[in-house]
C-alpha cells in the first residue's frame, strides 16, 4: 500500500463497508474463567439492584433543559 500524505474519507467509508458484513466472532468461544463467571455475575446483581434507585432518581431529576432554582 502506498504512503497517502492525507487521509481519504471516501477509501475509508469503502474500506468500512468492505468489513461491514463480516459475519462471526474473530476468535472461537472459549468457557469463563471462575473470575470472569464473578465478575459477569456480580454486574449483573449491580444492575438488578441499582435499577429501582435510577427509577426514583428519575423521577426526581429535573427534565432536560429544565432548571430548578434553589430555594434556600
């Protein structure tokens, strides 16, 4: 391949399609290790109990572009 003094952003969309539609891991599948089994399962605990506080503090937060004056 050629040296380029500058980037082509059309010959890097062209490149990006070419890959786009591989199909497959780049590697086969292998077991968790036990760390990585904790570690997956203990996100998912994070997540599961942390999703009731997100719903309290959205509720609470102000909408988007909203701003709430202290009243202090």
């Amino acid at each position: 391949m050629a040296h380029r003094l500058r980037p082509s952003r059309e010959r890097a969309l062209r490149q990006i399609e070419r890959h786009a539609f591989e199909v497959g891991p780049a590697f086969p599948a292998s077991r968790l290790t036990s760390v990585e089994q904790q570690l997956l399962d203990g996100t998912a605990t994070v997540v599961t109990d942390i999703e009731p506080v997100a719903t309290i503090l959205h509720q609470v937060a102000p909408a988007a572009g909203e701003y709430r004056l202290s009243t202090r």
